[in-house]
C-alpha cells in the first residue's frame, strides 16, 4: 500500500510516518513538500492509495488539490492535516475520510489509517487492532501477527516479522482484539490459522517452525473450525479472482 504524505513541513510528514511504520510491513511512502508535486506524480502516473495533506501550504489551498486530485485519482483516499478546524465541514465535501488538527498525536494518526481500512466498500480491507496497555498504544494489522501466548500476567504478541511485543494485559482480553482469522488451540496459545503450515495428530506446525499440542479435550472441534476457515478464505479469494 502507497501513502503519500503532502506537508511543506518534514517534521509534520515524519511524524505521520513514524506513526504508521510498524504497522503493517507492506506500506510504502512518499513525500511531497507542495500540492503541485503530488498532483504532478500521479498524472505521470504514481499509484497512491492514501494521502495525508495539509490545507495550508505556501501559494495553495489543500482543498483545492483535493478537488483536482479526485479528478484524476478519485479512488485515493484523503486525509487532512492543518493546523485550523475552520475547513472541516469543506473536507468532508471532498469525501475525506479524515480531519487532524496539528499537532496530531500518534493515536489519531493511527485512527485514521484504520478508518481508511474500515471504510464502506475500501479495497484497503484489513481493520487495525489497537492494544492500550501502560501508557502505551501498540497498532497492529491482524495479518502480520502470527500467534498470542500467555505468561502469567503478561502476554506476547509475537508478529510474522519475528518481533515480540510483552504487554501487561490478561491472554483474554488480548485475543478478544484478535477475532476473525485467530484459533485459541490450547489453554494461553492463540495463532492465526493461515499461519498454519499443517496439522499432524496432535501437533500443530506453523510456519516460524515452532510447533504445539492441540488440546484433547476440543481437538475435533479446533480442527473443524480450522478446516471451515481455510476452505471460506479460499472460496472467496477464488471469487476475488473471477
């Protein structure tokens, strides 16, 4: 995915792109320091599936790159970042996904990326999860975590990058974040099914190599949810593809 970031000022533009970075692997930036060099990139023929831009630039007006950007780019989707709230009700006349007054925070820097995923008919599907623990906000695409497990008080989010994060929050509540594509296949182990190379009696592989047992007591059960998943991701990206 290519997001382009619109701001005369470097320091706003890294700030929204330190923001996004470590949430998923496949985003890719670009910068462009005037509205004029972001529509001239995209009629030469730049791909761009999001765009955050700033409403106050010297010799422009954001909005008015917005309209001409629609014109040549209309499935690019728009987020504003400016330092007035006076243009709002104009941003969203362009269809905005977003507002952000600056200074932006990292929270709604994030936010808004996930509208961008949650959007009715977005070809950007895959919702951001959003774990708060100790201060923290961690942001994660459910598609690059590879598994949960428990430890005591504490839980790890191990990513499909290899990356471990250790929160301070209870194994339920954090798999409850994960739904839709996650098994719990034993008491404080939790792994994305597509993550799953194969099963052999009682012994789950994935594919970082590790491996664990499948709980007895619900092994033909975990297996058929397992199967019915697998066979439905299938089926649909079959129709993706017709």
């Amino acid at each position: 995915m290519h997001i382009a970031i619109c701001d005369d000022s470097k320091i706003d533009a890294k700030r929204i792109e330190w923001a996004l970075m470590d949430i998923s692997d496949d985003l890719d930036f670009s910068y462009y320091p005037s509205g004029k060099d972001l529509l001239e990139a995209i009629s030469e023929g730049a791909h761009i599936d999001v765009v955050y831009l700033d409403v106050y630039m010297p010799g422009e007006y954001g909005l008015d790159i917005a309209d001409q950007l629609k014109e040549i780019s209309p499935d690019t989707n728009i987020i504003f970042s400016t330092s007035s709230t006076e243009h709002a009700l104009d941003a969203f006349k362009v269809h905005a996904i977003d507002y952000l007054v600056k200074p932006v925070k990292e929270i709604d820097i994030v936010r808004s990326f996930a509208k961008v995923r949650m959007a009715p008919g977005s070809r950007l599907g895959g919702a951001i999860v959003l774990v708060r623990t100790s201060g923290e906000i961690l942001a994660y695409n459910p598609r690059n975590v590879l598994r949960i497990e428990s430890d005591k008080h504490y839980t790890h989010i191990i990513s499909t990058n290899g990356n471990t994060d250790i929160v301070h929050m209870n194994f339920s509540d954090v798999v409850a974040k994960f739904r839709e594509g996650f098994l719990v296949i034993k008491r404080g182990i939790c792994v994305r099914m597509d993550q799953i190379v194969r099963i052999s009696g009682d012994e789950v592989f994935m594919t970082d190599s590790t491996s664990f047992r499948l709980s007895r007591a619900n092994k033909a059960e975990l297996i058929r949810r397992y199967v019915d998943y697998i066979e439905g991701d299938s089926e649909d990206r079959n129709k993706g593809d017709n």
